[in-house]
C-alpha cells in the first residue's frame, strides 16, 4: 500500500468509525428515552416539538415546499399558557426521533381528546394564526415536505393516531397509561403493556421480462397507475402474500421473486410496505383483473413507463380527450420500485 493509499484508508476508517459511533450513541440515547420517563422528560428541556390538531400537522409555506416548524418547551408552555391550558398536556407528546447531537424531537396534538389528559381539544383557527402555520392534511402535504420531514411527520402522526385509538384496554375495558416517550400504553389494573402496532403490506411489480404490470384502484388519483398491493394474513410469509396478492388481483402466478427495499407508510394506518420484484411464468401473461380489488390493470411496455416516471402528475386532459398516465411521486416506495426495473431494463439492454 502507498503511503497516499495508507493515508486515504485511515482517513476513511476514521470517518466510519465515526459515523457508526455518532449513530450508535444517537440510537442508545432514543433506547434510554423510550425506557426511562425521567430521562424523557429531561430531554424535554432541550428538545423540540412538532405541533399537529386532529393529526394534520402544523405547516408553514416556503416557495413551493411546505416546513414543519420546531417549537422549544418554552414556547409550547407559553402557547399552552394563552390558551388556558396547563402545561400537563406536554405529557400527551411522543417521542419520534433525535439529532445527532441529542436533541430529541417530540410531536404533540393540540386537538385530540385524551382520556387521561385534562384537556380537551384546542381551537383550530385560532391556534393556526397564534403559530403562523396551517394544520394541513398528511396526506395532501406528504410529496410537499423534504425526505427528512415527510419521514418524521409520517411517525408522527402514525404513533399519535395509535395512542389516540388505543386509550383503553381490551381486556379489562380501564384507561391505560402511555410511558412517557409514548413508546407503548400499560393497563394499571393488569399490567397489560400494549405496543404500537405496523401492518405489513406487500407492494410487487410484475414483469414478463420486456413489460411490466401496473393498476389502479378506483380511489387512485385519476390517471395515476402503481405496483400491485397487499395486506398480509395472518400465518402468511411475506412471499407467500406476493404469490398470493397477485394471483387475487390479476389472476397471475409469479416466481423468481427479488426483494427491493421497504418503507413505512402512515396511510390509511401504519402500514410496512415490503417492496418486490416478480416475474410471470413463461407464457402466462393474460391478465384477469379482480374488479372488487382493482379498476383495471395493464402492461406497459420500458418506454412508456420512462417516460411516465419523468412526468408529474395530476394530469389534466390531452387535447384529444386522453389522460396520459403517471405514476406515484418519488417518496412512495413504488415509485422506487418501478424506477429500479426501468433501470435494470436500460442496463440489460446496453451491449457488451
Ligand atoms: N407507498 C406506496 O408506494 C404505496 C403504493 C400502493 C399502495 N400502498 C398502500 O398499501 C396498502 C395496501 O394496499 P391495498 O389497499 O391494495 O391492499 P389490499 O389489496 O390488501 O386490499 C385492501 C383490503 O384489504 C383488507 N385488509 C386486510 N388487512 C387489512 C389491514 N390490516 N388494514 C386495512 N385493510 C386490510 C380490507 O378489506 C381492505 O379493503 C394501502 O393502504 C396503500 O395505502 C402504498
Ligand atoms: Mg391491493
């Protein structure tokens, strides 16, 4: 090794050294948080919070991106304070997240009804014009907000949201008690503990080797197409969901399945989307799409979905009459997944 190599290898070293030793101490730190109410509530102090009324975050216009403003305890206790509130309800807040120098991030809902809490819902019109923000719909602000925000909100509202449904016990039918970093919900009268929950959910895009497989559901955006998706069952393997979602929905049988990559999604609960490749068995192309699943489906062929991916949509009408169709925007993960086939398609056909 040269003396520049020798240099150039220690540096990296050092570099990843300290990236895992700064990702590992900000990790253990969320450990301690989510186990030590005194701990979390020390982080408080310091920490920062995102504001949300009826699980619509609080958000502020910035050319055409949307923010998520930060708020310290002192201006939340202020807030709180203007609006005859007590400063207890900070204790409905939940933990989402930290910097990599330790400051922890908390979300709080201003217009939720808690059953242990001695506060009831905020005013909407007048907090949104106290804050200078807007309490804006997930949903309509998600492909608006930077990967950083879209992911911290999208915890966010997942974590509030399950709090919110699960106030009570199903055993014993009494309140239960969220620890502070509202990392799980304990019954008091059985010792219970209840732990948020996620939905895994196949997401699989299909391909006879040249086309591959989009749909649409009649709740899509219009002319939107995506992957095909699924709920697992219980006692199922996530393979066996995609053999089996895709069979449902368009009457195919797959193999040669390909992992992609995974993601959390808030919508409509909180759901993992586990993201595959798959491939038809040869000759079994003829779709039969499932009415009560899909509005239809269809196969595209390389060119037409490059080009979609670099569209964005909604689309209004062609001069003709038609709708060219879209697909969904960069941070869903199918957007991912069909972006990776197209790739793969453009390397495999470049010569030699
Ligand atoms: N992030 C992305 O890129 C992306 C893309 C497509 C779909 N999705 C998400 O994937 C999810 C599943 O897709 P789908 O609607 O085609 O699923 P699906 O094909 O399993 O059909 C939905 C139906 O499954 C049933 N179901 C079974 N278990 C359920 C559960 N735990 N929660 C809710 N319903 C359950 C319900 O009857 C529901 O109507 C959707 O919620 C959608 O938001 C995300
Ligand atoms: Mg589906």
């Amino acid at each position: 090794m040269s003396l520049y190599c020798g240099i150039a290898f220690k540096r990296k070293l050092f570099w990843c050294y300290r990236l895992l030793s700064t990702y590992v101490t900000k990790t253990r730190y969320l450990f301690e948080l989510k186990e030590d109410d005194d701990a979390c509530k020390k982080a408080q102090q310091t920490g920062a919070f995102y504001l949300f009324h009826g699980l619509a975050p609080l958000l502020q216009t910035s050319a055409h991106q949307y923010l998520a403003p930060q708020h310290s305890l002192f201006e939340l206790e202020r807030l709180l304070g203007k609006f005859g509130q007590d400063a207890q309800r900070i204790e409905d807040s939940v933990l989402i997240g930290c910097s990599e120098q330790q400051e922890a991030w908390f979300a709080l809902d201003l217009g939720l009804d808690n059953s242990s809490s001695i506060s009831a819902s905020l005013p909407k019109p007048e907090m949104e014009t106290e804050l200078k923000g807007s309490f804006i719909e997930l949903r309509k602000a998600l492909f608006q907000l930077s990967a950083k925000d879209a992911s911290l909100l999208s915890t966010a509202q997942a974590l509030l949201r399950w709090h919110d449904a699960h106030q009570f016990c199903s055993r014993s039918g009494q309140p239960t008690k969220k620890n502070l970093a509202g990392s799980k919900r304990v019954c008091p009268s059985n010792n219970i503990i209840y732990y948020p929950q996620v939905a895994p959910v196949v997401i699989t895009l299909v391909s006879d080797g040249t086309r591959c497989l989009l749909a649409r559901q009649s709740s899509f955006p219009k002319g939107m197409y995506s992957a095909l998706a699924g709920f697992c069952d219980i006692g199922e393997s996530v393979e066996e969901t995609v053999r089996r979602e895709v069979a449902e929905e368009v009457g195919l049988e797959v193999e040669s399945l390909q992992y992609c990559a995974s993601q959390h999604w808030p919508f409509p609960n909180s759901s993992l989307m586990i993201a595959y490749h798959a491939t038809v068995k040869p000759g079994q192309t003829e779709i039969q799409v499932n009415l009560r699943e899909l509005e239809t489906a269809a196969w595209f062929s390389h060119h037409e979905v490059a080009t979609a991916l670099k569209r964005k949509g909604p689309y209004t009408q062609q001069q003709n009459g038609t709708l060219p169709f879209w697909l969904p925007p960069k941070l869903a993960i199918s957007h991912q997944l069909i972006k990776e086939w197209v790739e793969k398609q453009t390397s495999s056909s470049l010569p030699a």
